[in-house]
C-alpha cells in the first residue's frame, strides 16, 4: 500500500488504491446479520399433515357408523337422525358396550364445527373410541 511518494516535493498526491479489507469486513459482518434473521422473518406455522393413504382397516364388529354429509344431514348406520337424537343414541350405545368405536364418516365439504360438536356430544356421552374414515384411494 501506498501512504505517500518517495519524491522529494511537499506536494500532496491522491491516494491510487483503495483499502477493501474494511469493507469485506462490513459485508461480512451483514451477511452474518442476514442469514441469522432471515429464518425469522417467515410468518408461516410448520405443521405435520396426517397422511390419508393407509391400508384398510379391518373393522371390528362392535362399532357405529356416523355420516355427515355437506348438506348437514347426519346419519346413524344409514338411517337419517337430527341433532336432538343423538345424544340419547350415543349414550345407549355406551351403555350397551363401553369398547365401541364411532367411525365417523364426514364429507369434505361439511363444516369443522358440525364434526366437533358430534364429537363433544359422543364424548359426554361415554363414547371414548373415536375414528375418521377416510378413502384411501384419493389423494
């Protein structure tokens, strides 16, 4: 690096090169900065999706079969029932065999609240074995 010249006058020169390590240090030191927050500027919550491709299951004789369909009907092993009868079956059910299962069957257009207020009702009921039948052919 040169500071200065080796000639004899007092006449100031302009400095010809340009001193970079200051500037490779900044840069650096910004790299750093970014990579460390860059992973935090995502607003998105990482979730761990269930996977519906399984194998059939071999149902055990001793379940009820619920469907739930887009247009809120509600199915009791195929027979049409409404929303006031299913505490009273639900509780039946658990009386006569406290190991049965629920298989619910809910169309993928139905409403999240109407499958959570089954399961709040089968729940208070006794019905503890609660399952989601899927398809496993679609995907």
């Amino acid at each position: 690096m040169a500071f200065g010249s080796m000639n004899g006058g007092n006449r100031q020169m302009p400095m010809s090169e340009i001193n970079v390590v200051p500037l490779v240090d900044v840069m650096l030191v910004l790299l750093v900065i970014f990579i460390i927050t860059a992973p935090l500027l995502t607003h998105s919550v990482k979730v761990d999706l269930p996977k519906a491709s399984s194998s059939p299951n071999i149902t055990q004789p001793d379940h009820v079969e619920f469907a739930l369909r887009g247009d809120a009907s509600l199915y009791w092993n195929g027979e049409p029932v409404t929303m006031d009868q299913l505490a009273p079956r639900f509780a039946a059910a658990a009386k006569q065999n406290p190991d049965i299962e629920l298989h619910i069957r809910a169309d993928k257009h139905v409403q999240y609240e109407h499958v959570a207020r089954v399961m709040s009702i089968a729940a208070k009921a006794g019905l503890v074995r609660i399952g989601f039948v899927t398809d496993p052919t679609t995907q």
